[in-house]
C-alpha cells in the first residue's frame, strides 16, 4: 500500500475576544482548522494530522482550499514519500504545495502553508508512532528534552480594567507555576504604561521577571522614549517597538536599550530572518528570536530558518516563539530552542498544553504522546474531531 493524503479539511473558526493589544483588538478575529487525513490506519482509524493557524493572523480558508489543498491531493502519492516509502515526507509535500508560487510576498501565503504544514508533520508522527519532539530528535542527532520553558502573555488592554485587575492577572499567573509574565505595551501613553509596569513589577516581586511587547506600534522617537523609561526596570525583555520590517529602527534601538530585545513573530520566512539578523542589530548574548512555524511557512521553512542562524552564530536556544501552540512546544523540546509562550487565559482551545501537564518553576515536560499530542488536549481534540469525521 502507497501512503498517501485521501483528503484536506479546513474550516474557519472564531476566537474572538474583547481584548486588544497596541494595534489590533481581537473581536473580529479568526484561525483556520485543518485536517490531513491518510490512508494509514491505526486501530482501525485512519490516521489523522491536525493544524491551525497562531493568533494575530486571521484564518486562510480561502487560500488554503483554493490552491494548497488541490495541490497535495494532485500530486502522485509516490512523489510525497520519504526515502523509507512508509511515511510521507513533509519537505516533498511542502514543495508540492509551494508548486507555481512566486518567490517574495510572505504575507497571507506563509500563514495557509504553516498551517497545512503542521498538520502534515503530525500525521507523519503518528505514522511513525513516536511524538513529534523525539522524531525530531532524532532526524537531526539530538537528544530529545522535554522540559520546556514556557511564560505567560497576557496583560492586554481590556475595557474597564484597572491596575488592581492586571496585578490579579499576574499574580494569578505566578500561582500556575510561571515566573516570567507578558503584558502589552503601547496601547496608552508612556506615563500610564510606567504605571502598568510599576504596578505589575510590585506584585511579582523580585524572583520573577516581566516582559513587555509594544505589537510593532513604535516610530523610531517613540520607541527610544519608550526604551530610556523601560531601561530602569529588569525586564525580561522589550519586544517588537516598531514594524517588524524596520530593521533601522531595531538597530537603532540597540544604542538606547542595553537590555534584552525581542522580535520576529511578524517576520514570515528565512529570508525576513536573514535579513533581520544582517541588518537589525540583534545581538546573539542577550536578544531573542520569535519566529512562528506556524506563520511562518512551517516548520520544514523554520529548519531552514535555523541554518540561517547558525550561520550568523546563533543558537536555536536564543529561540522563543510566539504563538503558544504545542507544535512550537514539540519543536523546542526536539531541536533546543529556548521556550515557548503561553497563553493560559486566551485564544482557546488551540493554546496550551495537554490535559494534566502543569507549569512547575515555569517548565512543562511533554508527555509522550503520538505525534505533537493533540489528542492529549480534550477540548481542543473534541473541534478537530468534528472536522475529520
């Protein structure tokens, strides 16, 4: 028997919310659900991958349904198998899906591939019958860790929610087991922000650490007066003070702000990444690298994304990415990168970890699930249920 992709589902779900960050607010906003489904039974089940699209980027069922999902069930079965032709290969079948695309124009395109992409590797796992962190691993002559550290985003702007609300968000943060914390910046003026910081950094005391992450909303004057009042707190990091295409503007950054910088959620291949490490005067000692496999083109575009670094010296451990979804988990776990975030309160059921698995001194470890452990997640597995039934 040829292993192969019987069928590609997606359907658009909402995960609105009424909070919202220095951009955007989330009342509008949606993700894309897919489902890979093969030939490969298990139990008597066809085996099953699952993906989704990270928060921030609406949902791309148009694109996905259109162009990529015709493009793996065309290709010959044979042309999508690894060297093994028990499983399929993940780099074959994202090559089958960037087939008569254009080079350039990372937008929309990244996000619909990044979500097919996750749901491909988890089949290839399961088909494998090992989790995805391990198969990782694995393929690239590692030793699987499955303690991972995670932080916690939150501290949105929210309507009617006072400093006494967002010291109750963090603290309440601190009894799950994190100790470092999020909160949005740049929704307000820089004086009500000092007071946000101020306020949260009392709560937390000094055994835990916050971070703070502007969503690209800075000019270059606003983000040095923004880094000159930041730079007298021990922040974990100041993340993303201006468009994440500005790399003057990062560079500039660096000559204001002696402290840890974040950025690289919004950057959608490993060229954006290249080009950010050339030109964006990120320092491999102290700044931290966000990119999302699943904004991103996925995870066979975020191997590449490490080559990238590794030329320039960079470690896969300066690596946190946003979304807080178990793939990036998965990946950190397997290939070394520093973390993940996490989102304990927001966008459910697609963040989070599986059902049991806590936060002790801000680590998870990964159980040993099939694949990136969606099953592991009840409510989350009850929507992908529905979809490939």
């Amino acid at each position: 028997m040829t292993v192969r992709i019987v069928d590609v589902r997606e359907v658009t779900k909402p995960i609105s919310s009424p909070i919202r960050n220095a951009y955007i607010d989330f009342t509008k906003m949606t993700s894309s659900l897919v489902a890979v489904i093969t030939n490969v039974e298990r139990q008597g089940r066809p085996v099953v991958g699952y993906g989704f699209n990270s928060n921030g980027r609406y949902g791309q069922g148009g694109l996905i349904r259109e162009r990529f999902r015709a493009r793996l069930l065309e290709a010959d079965p044979a042309s999508l198998l690894d060297a093994t032709k028990d499983n399929i290969d993940p780099d074959k079948a994202w090559a089958a899906m960037m087939s008569n695309e254009k080079p350039g124009g990372h937008g929309e395109r990244s996000v619909a591939v990044g979500t097919l992409d996750m749901a491909i590797w988890d089949a290839v796992a399961k088909i494998a019958d090992k989790p995805l962190f391990r198969l990782l691993a694995e393929r690239h002559d590692r030793k699987a860790d499955p303690r991972v550290f995670v932080y916690a985003a939150g501290g949105y702007y929210y309507p009617g929610k006072d400093l006494s609300a967002l010291r109750r968000e963090m603290r309440g943060y601190l009894e799950r087991g994190y100790n470092v914390v999020k909160m949005k910046i740049g929704g307000a003026p820089v004086d009500e922000d000092r007071q946000r910081i101020e306020a949260v950094l009392a709560e937390i005391g000094p055994n835990n650490q916050l971070a703070v992450d502007a969503n690209g909303r800075f000019d270059l004057e606003t983000a040095i007066a923004y880094a000159k009042m930041l730079r007298d707190y021990p922040l974990f990091w100041y993340e993303e003070a201006g468009d994440p295409l500005d790399y003057h503007l990062q560079a500039t950054l660096a000559d204001y702000y002696p402290g840890p910088m974040a950025t690289g959620e919004n950057l959608f291949s490993h060229q954006d990444a290249r080009n950010l490490i050339r030109y964006g005067g990120m320092r491999p000692d102290r700044d931290w690298l966000q990119f999302d496999c699943a904004l991103s083109y996925g995870l066979c575009e975020y191997l590449r994304t490490l080559d990238v670094l590794k030329t320039y010296g960079w470690s896969p451990s300066r690596c946190i990415p946003h979304g807080g979804h178990q793939m990036s988990l998965n990946i950190a776990a397997g290939l070394g990168l520093g973390g993940n975030e996490s989102y304990p309160d927001l966008f459910q059921p697609y963040g989070g970890f599986p059902d049991g698995v806590k936060v002790i001194d801000g680590h998870i470890t990964m159980p040993d699930l099939p694949g990136i452990g969606f099953e592991g997640k009840s409510d989350l597995y009850a929507e992908m249920r529905a979809l490939s039934a």
